[in-house]
C-alpha cells in the first residue's frame, strides 16, 4: 500500500535534471531498468578510476587523483568491491581480483589496525568473496567451501585480531598491532559497536574452519555488553574493556553503538540463536519506550532517560532496514519517510542533523556517501514494493552524480550546505553505496533469489546446499550465504540423530530376527515398544534431551526437504516434529 510523505521540505538545494526513467508527470515509479545502468556507471567511473590512480593503496583520492592508506595498507578498495562485481555480473574482473589478492596482501605487517574496521571489511569481505567463488566461476580447490585461499586470508586477517580480545572482560580493545598484537598503552575505551560486531564474521569463519576460537570471542563479547546495560535496559555509546565501566554513557541507534543492534538481528537470524533476538527485542522495547520520539530516535542518558541530543545522524538510518528484518514495517517506513525528508532537503543526509531546528549542526554538515538510507530502502522495497522507495533510489543517484561526481570517481562531501569536497572515496561506496543502489534496482538479481534455485555441493562432510538466497549482509554489506554454515562440520544435533537412528535401525532389526525366531508359529510378528523408540517422537525428544544441552540450530528452509525429513528406516520416514 503506496505511503505519503508527512512533511515537504522542497526541493534540493540545486534543481537536479530529470532524466529519462524519472517520474514523469503521471507519478509513475523511476524506471529500475534506467537507473539500474546507471548504479553500474557509477561503480565502474568510481572502480576504474580507483585501479588507475590508486591501487595498491586503501583507498582513492579523488581530487587529487591518486591514493592513500587508511585503514592498513591492505588494498582496502579491491576487497571491499569484491562481490559487488560479481552482484553487478563481472565475473571475469572478479576472478583476476581475486589473484591480484592472494599474490600482494600480506597481513604480517606492522600496521596499527581497527579491529572494527578490519574485521567488517576485510574479514569480511574475503568472507563473501570466498563463498560466492564458485558463483563467479573461480576454479575451486577440492573441500570448497571448507577451504580455499580466500577463507585462509580471512582467517589469517581474524588472527591477527584475537589478541584484542584478552582482557578483563573479554571485551576487545579497537586497535591493534597486526604484527606484535595489542600496544602497551592502548587506550582500553571501546565504541559499544566496536566490541559488538563480530558475531557474523567470526561465527561464519569458525564453521567454515572447525576452529570455535572466533565464535567464542565474538558471543563473549556481546554477552559482556548484555550484561552491562543499564537497569532501564539501555547500553551506552564507549566502554572501558578492562574494567566494565561505561565512559561515554549517551545511548542511541547511531554512530558508536549501531552495528551492535544490527549484529544481534543478524546473528540471531544466521545462526538459528532465540536468545540473540531475544536480546534485541529486549533492546527494542527500551529504545521505544526512551529514544522514540515522533518516529525520531533521539541520544538519551542511559541510566536515567533524558534526552542528551535531540539529533538524527546518518549512521540511524540503518534502523528501517533493520526494523524490517523483524517485520515491523510500519514504524519502519514512518522512520524511513522521515530520513526520507532530510534526504530531500539537502540532496544527502547530513552527519548530524538537529531535529527540533530542521536543520544540520556546525561541523557535521558532511555527507561521506553513506550508504545506510539506501541499505533501508533496499530491504523496505523487497518487503513492501512501496514506489516511494525506489524514488530514493532515483534521488541518491541523481545528487551523488550531481554533486559528487569528479574526474577520479566520487568525491565525499565535505559541506551539504554548498557542495564543498573533500579529497577521499570511502572504500564503503563501493562496497555498499553502489551495491544497495544497485539491488535496489535489480529484482531479479541472485543475491534475491527465494530459494526456487539452489547448487548442490558435495564437501568432505557430506552434501551442502549453497546459493538458495536468505543471504545476510554483514555491516559493510558483504553477504553470507547462511546455508554454508553447515557445510563443513556435522552439527553435534544431527551428530546425534544419525547416530540415534543407527542405533535403532540396529536394535530394530535385531528384535525383529529375534521376534520372528521366537513367534514363528504364534502368530503375526508385532513390532516392539520400548521407550525411546523412534516411532514415538516424543521419547525421541525425550532421549535427545540425554545429550549436553545445547541449542538446536534449525537447517535452514530451502527447496530441499529439511535433514531428518530425509533420513527412512524400514521404509518409515520420520517427520521433523518441530
């Protein structure tokens, strides 16, 4: 059902020019065809121009046409681009990067790193590259997805980060050594976001390794922070790892504490994990109740409730998306259309914008090209189809051409206000500007696919499913096929129902011969009944219970039938009675 605007804010600053595929006077939606030619303009302007003037630096300087290290010398671009060139159907590009990656990035370095940064871009999107290979047509090595070069440099990248997590309380510090682990004298204060957002990273690399390391790291640290909330149910904007104590104690949705939200709804859902949403919507309850105000979120004091800054930031508006992986569409799209406004006021969402002046706040008047509105309309679009969501689309392309585009790719805006620039491309425009303008666009593209088609692969462990969709973006918008988690090692679950089904399989026959020996001219055999019997799921749950407690991780749903559906004995199938 199509939604309004609330509020009309005019124009853009500068009148854009209305091109072919834009609304016509009808009110017809942009044309997805159009403007999806154009996202793959953007990208390959933007990419190119990073291969000519850049490359093997982080990132472009795009005013002055050449490049710098930002994050760790790590060719950050290339790998933070990676799978969107196979999203936009570059498959030959793709594969060439992918040897450009493997001969000259090299972590064992002495290179101060974010252990935030790293891990969402780099682990990352080595991550993704690494399960989407055999996509692009990369010959793969014999056990993909269980191995391969690019989930051994995803797991070198993630090592070099674990000394971080030694501490006190198991949460991280921000930066480290990648060469001699944490610094004497690191500074142990830590965005909340930097200590909780890991979860999708790591729980992907232990299951692809067999290594629990990463996963542990990762659930202790979002354990710490659960345990740290305030008694009004809030968490704080910078903690102090080694001793618990909250530093900055603003709580909010945006920069400091957002991906922390995100990797909870994310991680719950890639993993299977109740207790994981249970949390967020713990969260959700107190952020509703403290931080909403007119379908605005507001900074409050987390322990007492009063507003601290009544602004919206850029980073927030990430929240709709996420508002819509737990299907509550319509506060989500009352927040979004409010975003939605300051987009239209400004032609970009300002870093902070104040919300009771409409207006932005001195020294965050920049727009780095952020992709977090799009990321929302992108995930909006694909539950609702509302055309106001693709009229962002058609906006965002529209003023970054207008405003950012120069000679050597895009340029951040320093100033929204008069479209002053700065020398820097973020690597996340490519990873995750372009990539959701592009999805955006493109409704029949592999990453939507609804499970209709699906690869089979056969592992050391047995046959794995990939490719049937339910792909989970981490927080720099590289996807995790969720169905390669259980590819490459037996969950301990299934371990004990193949192994219950054996055991009865044997004692079934075995009574059986026995049975028929002893009632062979007394009548018809019957078959036994004895507890634990697996024509009774009941006791079936019953013996499971037996075994060390331990979450049951549902298979995901896909075209194929769910594992013990699979699984007869004696002609008997034995229905998943969950």
């Amino acid at each position: 059902m199509p939604f309004r605007l609330l509020i009309s804010l005019g124009l853009l600053c500068a009148l854009l020019p209305l091109h072919h595929g834009a609304p016509g006077p009808d009110g017809s939606a942009p044309d997805p065809a159009h403007y999806r030619e154009r996202v793959k303009a953007m990208f390959y302007h933007a990419y190119d121009s990073y291969l000519e003037n850049a490359f093997p630096f982080d990132e472009l300087r795009p005013l002055t046409c050449d490049g710098h290290d930002t994050w760790g010398s790590f060719s950050l671009t290339l790998i933070d681009a990676l799978d969107t060139l196979l999203i936009l159907g570059n498959v030959s590009e793709f594969q060439r990067v992918v040897e450009v990656l493997q001969d000259n990035v090299d972590f064992d370095i002495d290179v101060n790193a974010s252990v935030f940064e790293t891990n969402i871009r780099v682990v990352g999107g080595l991550l993704s590259a690494h399960l989407l290979s055999k996509k692009a047509g990369v010959e793969v090595e014999a056990g993909w997805p269980c191995s391969g070069p690019l989930l051994r440099m995803a797991e070198e990248a993630a090592r070099k980060l674990l000394p971080a997590f030694q501490t006190p309380t198991g949460m991280p510090y921000g930066t480290v050594n990648l060469l001699h682990g944490v610094n004497p004298g690191e500074t142990p204060v830590t965005c909340t976001a930097g200590i909780g957002t890991f979860i999708v990273e790591f729980a992907t690399l232990s299951s692809l390794t067999g290594d629990p390391v990463f996963e542990d790291v990762a659930r202790v640290a979002l354990m710490r922070l659960w345990e740290s909330r305030s008694d009004i149910g809030l968490v704080g904007n910078h903690i102090d790892v080694l001793t618990g104590k909250w530093v900055a104690q603003d709580a909010g949705i945006g920069a400091g504490v957002d991906s922390y939200f995100e990797y909870l709804v994310k991680g719950a859902i890639l993993l299977q994990d109740k207790k994981l949403m249970a949390m967020f919507l713990e969260y959700n309850k107190a952020i509703r109740n403290y931080t909403r105000f007119d379908d605005w979120y507001l900074w409050v004091q987390m322990y007492k409730g009063t507003v601290s800054m009544p602004v919206f930031q850029s980073l927030e508006a990430y929240w709709p998306g996420l508002q819509s992986l737990i299907g509550d569409i319509d506060n989500a799209m009352r927040t979004f259309l409010n975003y939605y406004t300051v987009w239209k006021q400004f032609g970009g969402l300002p870093e902070f914008y104040n919300i009771p002046q409409g207006y932005t706040v001195e020294k965050r008047e920049g727009y780095p090209l952020r992709p977090e509105l799009i990321e929302s309309a992108m995930y909006l679009y694909r539950a609702t189809g509302d055309p106001t969501l693709l009229e962002l689309g058609r906006d965002a392309v529209e003023s970054i051409e207008k405003i950012s585009k120069v000679e050597c790719g895009f340029a951040t805006i320093k100033d929204l206000r008069d479209h002053k620039l700065d020398n820097r491309m973020e690597s996340f425009f490519l990873a995750e500007t372009v990539k959701y303008l592009y999805l955006l666009f493109d409704p029949t593209n592999f990453i939507h696919n609804n499970g209709s088609t699906f690869d089979t692969v056969i592992t050391p462990y047995g046959e794995c499913i990939l490719g049937a969709g339910g792909y989970i973006f981490n927080t720099e918008a590289h996807p995790i096929d969720p169905a390669a988690l259980h590819c490459c090692q037996r969950l301990k679950e299934e371990q004990w129902e193949v192994e219950d089904l054996m055991r009865e399989f044997y004692s079934l026959k075995r009574n059986r011969s026995k049975f028929q020996k002893k009632t062979m001219n007394s009548g018809p055999w019957e078959p036994p009944t004895r507890p634990g019997t697996l024509l009774s799921p009941e006791n079936h749950d019953q013996a499971r219970e037996r075994k060390p407690a331990k979450q049951k991780v549902p298979l995901l749903s896909c075209p194929s039938q769910p594992f013990t559906s699979k699984l007869a004995l004696l002609g008997q199938v034995f229905l998943d009675s969950s």
